[in-house]
C-alpha cells in the first residue's frame, strides 16, 4: 500500500508559501508486530507547526527535512498487528500531513465513547480544547466573578476559552473577546461575549476600546496573540490579574528580533503573575478535561465552530490560512 504525505526540503525564513511544501508518495513496509495502520479521515494543522518547521529545538522537536510533516489526525484502522486495536476502530494520533498512517500502537489511542463528531477530537475535545481548558483553570486560575479577556477569541483555543469562562458562572465579572472580521465579532457577541475589534487598531486605540468594553480592567488576561493585543492587555490589568501565554502567533512568522511591549511596567504595577505554558505538560488532566466538557459538546451547550478544507492536497493551504484569520474555529482538513 502506498501512502501521499507532505514534506519541506527548506527552513523557511518569514511566512511560508506553497511551495515550501511537497506532495510525496511512497510504499508503506510490510505492517510489523505492535504496529497499525490507519487511514486518516481528518486532519489538524495548528498554528505551533510553523516552529516546529524552523529547525531548532523548543518545546518540542523540529520537522526533519525530507520526512513526513506530523500532525493530529484522526481516522480508522484497517490493518493491525497489535491486539489493542482491530479493523474499523476509531482512532487519533499523530501521524497527520498524509493519507495513511503506518504507527507504532503505543503512538495511536481509541477515541473516547462520547457522541460527537470525530473530527471533534482535533479541535473542541482534542489539544485545542485541553490546551484553553489548561490555560483558564490550571494556569490562570480564574474564579467566578472575574473579568476575563481573550485574544483570538473566534479561533480554535479562545472560542471555547470565552465559552468556558461563560460557563463557569462569572457572577458580575464580564467575558471580552478580542477578534477581527465582522462575522467573528457578531459569533462572540451571539455568545454572550463583549467584541472587540482589532483590525486597524494600533495598541494604544486598541487599550482605549477595551477600556470601554471593561471599565473596571481584567482579572484575567489569556493570550494568544502577543504584540499590540498584548500591550493593549497590559495597560488594562487589575491588580493581581493573571496573565496564561499560550501563543504569539503575531510574532511566528518575524524573521528577526522583535521588541517586546513598552509597557512590561504594568506588571509590576499591577502585581500581576504572567505564565507561559505547554498544554502536553498538563495532558494527565485529559480525562478531567473531558469528564467536565465532553458532556457540555454533547449536549449542544458548547457552539463550536469549524473551518474545513478538502482534500490532502489543501492542507498547506489551511495551514497558511491560520496567520491570515481565514478561519473561524478550528481549522481541519477533510480526506
């Protein structure tokens, strides 16, 4: 059996274009003990691919050139050589950018037995949805009654970030969601979220807009965007606020170093905790995560949106589009 998959040959300087990616086919060996092999039914890109195609070591190893891309997917088994998984299971992994999978089982797990979508466990119930849950609760520690503010809060991790700060009974305090197009604002709004635009705002209107939408200033502060949004952020801390760093997708794509924000001070004035974190250093709360939320999907209480591709071959095209805002929700790509 043959399977197509995308590789770089280049580290790319700036933001990536189509032709850093290439289409490959080749043969999969012959299927070995403790192996599966799975036929990807849905795919995830995710804006932490762009460093990951740098070739330096974070958080996480970089892509090797010349090899498969990796990435979330999901799909179902129809081979196995390892008596935890037979033909027709449902499965997720890590071996996405390609149409069949051939893994080792320990890298492959069943999908839960939650009646939702499959493809939801890329996105709200997958590593989108633990990493927003990690951010709001473990990392930030929000209580009720405290205002809460997001960046990119009509994307995959700030959508259900306002949802559950909604959810978890703000008692007086107020969600803000920070967003760009008119479409993704009237989403927040529909929510019971305050919108604020970004879009032609340099830091200083921006704080003055959330000024406006917060008189009182944020407890909580969940980034996902850095540069002007976090600036603007920062001028509008309540005292003890907290600050969860999950990206700073306006910097991934600079090819040189960047100024941080002038304002850094109001941390110290406002006696603020500002915390980065990787949600795979959280994953042994999954379950807990999924114990509290994967009720609220099922039922319809979580509106989760999804931005679709078609095709293995539009996959760099989504994963472009998510530096562009092209999407509203998760992005996937449907094989």
């Amino acid at each position: 059996m043959q399977s197509r998959f995308f590789t770089i040959q280049n580290h790319p300087q700036g933001l990536p274009d189509q032709n850093l990616f290439n289409l490959e086919t080749a043969a999969l060996p012959e299927l070995g003990d403790g192996e599966v092999r799975v036929r990807n039914t849905w795919l995830s890109v995710d804006p932490y691919m762009r460093g990951r195609m740098d070739g330096v070591t974070t958080y996480i190893e970089p892509f090797t050139l010349g090899s498969p891309l990796e990435g979330a997917a999901v799909g179902e088994v129809i081979a196995s050589r390892d008596s935890r998984f037979a033909e027709g299971d449902r499965v997720r992994h890590m071996g996405g950018w390609r149409d069949v999978a051939q893994l080792v089982a320990d890298q492959v797990e069943a999908l839960p037995a939650i009646d939702v979508p499959e493809q939801a466990y890329l996105g709200v119930l997958g590593m989108p949805g633990m990493t927003a849950w990690t951010g709001l609760n473990t990392i930030a520690g929000m209580q009720a009654g405290d205002n809460v503010l997001v960046s990119a809060a009509s994307g995959a991790v700030g959508s259900l970030v306002v949802q559950l700060a909604k959810a978890k009974g703000v008692k007086g305090g107020k969600v803000v969601g920070i967003a760009g197009s008119q479409a993704k604002l009237d989403w927040l709004e529909s929510l019971g979220v305050t919108a604020v635009s970004y879009r032609n705002k340099d830091a200083q209107q921006l704080s003055k807009d959330l000024k406006v939408a917060c008189p009182d200033g944020f407890d909580v502060y969940y980034e996902n965007v850095g540069g002007d949004c976090l600036e603007a952020a920062l001028n509008n801390l309540r005292v003890g606020a907290r600050i969860a760093v999950c990206g700073m997708i306006a910097r991934y794509n600079d090819d040189c170093p960047v100024a941080g924000p002038g304002n850094l001070a109001m941390i110290l004035i406002r006696r603020a905790r500002m915390q980065g974190f990787i949600v795979f250093d959280h994953w042994d709360q999954y379950p807990s995560f999924l114990n509290e939320v994967g009720p609220l999907v099922a039922r319809g209480e979580i509106d989760y949106r999804e931005t679709v591709e078609d095709g293995l071959e539009k996959t760099p095209e989504a994963f472009l589009k998510l530096f562009e805002g092209a999407n509203q929700g998760k992005m996937l790509v449907r094989l």
